[in-house]
C-alpha cells in the first residue's frame, strides 16, 4: 500500500480548498481506482491530506510504486545497488515534479526550501516572486484554454444549427417543388372542368365544340376503364376503337396542356419571389456565420499567440535564474581560489625561515665533524 501526505503553508491556507481539489484529481489521475481513502486533517498547525493507494488484483506494489518500480528495473538488469538507489531517488524525484508542475505550482510554491538551496533571504524572496508570477501565468493560461473550450464548443453548436437551417432549407424547397406539382395537377383538372361548365369563354366555338366532343369519350372511357380489358378480349374491333379514342383523348390533353401553360408559368412566377427571399435570408444568414467563425479563428489565434508570448516570458525568467546561479557559482569559485592563494602566501615565508636556521645547523655539524675526524699533526718549528 502506499501513503503519503499533501500539506499546505500558513501562507496559503486560504487557498487550501482548491489545492485539496487539485490534488485529489491528481492523486486520481496517477492511480485511478487504486486510490482508496482520502482523509482531510485540519485540526492541526498546516492542514492536510493523507491518501492511501492499493494495487489491483494480481499485482505488486512495485508496480504502482515509481521509485520500487524503478529499483527493480536496474535490479533485474543486474546493477548493483548502489545504482538502484540512485535509481529509486530519481524516480521519486520525478514524481515530486511531476506533483508540483501539475499542482503546486499553481499556488506560488516552490519545488525546494531555501535550506535545501541554501540560499540567502534576498535570494529566497526572489524565487518567492518568480514563483508567485509564474503561478499567476499559468492560472492565466488555464482560464484562457477553459474559454477557448468553451469557445471551440459554441463554434460546433453554432456550426450544428447553421447545418440543420441548410437542411430545413433543402426540406423546404422541396415541399415547395411538390406543391408546384401539385398545383400543376389541381391547375389542368379545373381547366378540363371550366372547358367542360363554360366552354364558351374558353376557346373559340368551333374548337370548343370539337374539344368537348373528344373530352366527353374521354370522361367516358375514364368511367369504363374496369371494364376495357373484358370489352377488349370480347371484341378485337372494339378494341381497335377504344385505342384510337384513347389517342384521341391523348392530343386533346395535350392541347389544353399546352393552352394552359401561360397561367401555370404565372403562378410560378409568383411563387417565384418567395423562394428567392427565403434564400437571400439563408445566404445573409450563412455570410453572418461564416463571418462569426472568422472572428473566433481570428480570436483564438490572439490566443495562441498570447500564450505563446507567457511562455516565452517564463521560459526568460528561467534562463535568467540559470545564469544567476552560474555567475553566483563563478563568484564562489574564485573566491575560494583567492583564498587559497593568499593561504599559501601567508604559509611560505614562515616555513623558508626555519629551513635556513636548519641549513646552518647543518653546516656546523658538518664542520665539526671533519674537525674530529682528521687527524692531529703538531705544528712545524721555525727552520734557524
């Protein structure tokens, strides 16, 4: 089983409950339903959260433990264990970044104290304010990608309903070609019914008087027609009658047809408007969405862009910190160059003195040495 704790600072005890809320869905996201029990302490100095994870039927703690998980890795590699401590320590480390970036960093906390760094109070207040700044960009950023979702999702809802509007518009230009049709059809009856009521105001008489004549064996055989096929078996020459009627009937329909056409052009002519401003409508409709779209691809490429720039920003403030660290370690270096130098001037006067005392020393015992050595001769007489 693992345990750990997520604590929060005095300092930030105001923000407690969202980064409780962020851990949870953290710690959720790393364990899934391994993660069992949550229990919330804030009876104490810093308020936090313990939490226990539990592996799954058939497996391991080394297999959701990072740092176990790890070890056993260079174990079954065969490293010694000197690396797979190193190993577990890297792992772990990584988990705590990991936790960090996705959590902590959010709320202005750093990764180490300043004991750990060892820095100094202007340097630690420093870090406190690059922290402080980069939450605040990455709270930015994460407020800006919620609109941008919530700005994608209107784009496809709006971009939804613009395509059911096409589609209603296609349902209704056909209800309106059929109703056309249908007019056409109700249109030619009347003019067969008009011609048969008041034919005089119709066609000419002479006309009119033939046209009847061929509509009226046309009305008839329309009234016979269940019984054509027994009067055409009965009686091939009746049969023979009945098509000439019927091609008869045929041209006389045509005639009327084509007499009639003039109105029916009209009628379509009036109807003619309605359906151009129905889509002139559709088209304003489609040109204002298609404009709005621009104007959401235009905003979300500020965006982008904007976070692009935050990003480059905190990617500065990283690189500054780098080079202070570096030129602070510089500084240090020669420092302790210098003084290692002005220690081993200090040294080599005192230490050249005694070397020559020991010299002299030397000398004398050398000379006294050679005096007791060589051996005595009396001085010589004066000659006279």
């Amino acid at each position: 089983m693992i345990v750990g704790v997520v604590s929060c600072p005095v300092d930030k005890i105001e923000q407690w409950q969202q980064m409780k809320s962020d851990a949870i869905r953290w710690l959720q996201q790393k364990y899934g339903t391994r993660l069992r029990s949550v229990v919330e302490h804030i009876d104490e100095e810093y308020p936090h959260i313990h939490f226990f994870a539990v592996p799954l039927k058939y497996e391991m703690i080394n297999d959701i433990h990072p740092g176990r998980k790890a070890s056993a890795e260079v174990k079954a590699a065969g490293g010694s264990m000197k690396e797979q401590r190193a190993s577990f320590a890297e792992a772990m480390r990584a988990w705590q970044d990991d936790f960090h970036q996705s959590v902590a960093a959010k709320y202005g906390l750093t990764r180490l104290g300043p004991r750990r760094q060892r820095l100094t109070r202007q340097q630690w207040k420093a870090q406190q304010n690059a922290a402080d700044s980069l939450a605040c960009v990455i709270n930015t950023i994460e407020k800006q990608e919620s609109e941008l979702t919530q700005l994608s999702q209107k784009i496809v809802t709006e971009t939804a309903q613009l395509e059911e509007k096409k589609y209603d518009k296609e349902i209704i230009d056909d209800a309106l070609r059929n109703q056309l049709k249908t007019l056409e059809k109700h249109k030619e009856w009347l003019a067969l019914e008009e011609i048969l009521n008041n034919p005089s105001k119709s066609l000419p008489t002479a006309a009119t008087e033939r046209r009847l004549k061929f509509l009226k064996h046309w009305q008839a055989l329309m009234a016979e027609k269940s019984l054509r096929k027994r009067i055409i078996t009965a009686d091939p020459e009746k049969s023979a009658t009945y098509k000439l009627i019927d091609e008869e009937g045929r041209k006389l329909y045509q005639i009327i047809r084509n007499d009639r056409r003039g109105e029916l052009q009209n009628k379509l002519q009036k109807l003619k408007p309605y359906q151009l401003i129905e889509r002139k409508r559709l088209k304003a409709e489609i040109k204002e969405e298609t404009l709005r779209q621009k104007d959401a691809a235009s905003d979300l490429e500020k965006a982008r862009r904007k976070i692009e720039s935050l990003l480059g920003s905190v990617a500065d403030l990283e690189l500054k910190k780098l080079r202070t660290k570096l030129e602070e370690k510089r500084l240090k270096d020669a420092l302790s160059f210098l003084k290692r130098e002005k220690e081993e001037a200090r040294k080599t006067p005192e230490n050249a003195q005694p070397n020559k005392a020991a010299e002299k020393s030397q000398v004398k015992h050398d000379a006294t040495a050679e005096a007791k050595c060589s051996p005595t001769t009396p001085p010589e007489k004066p000659k006279g």
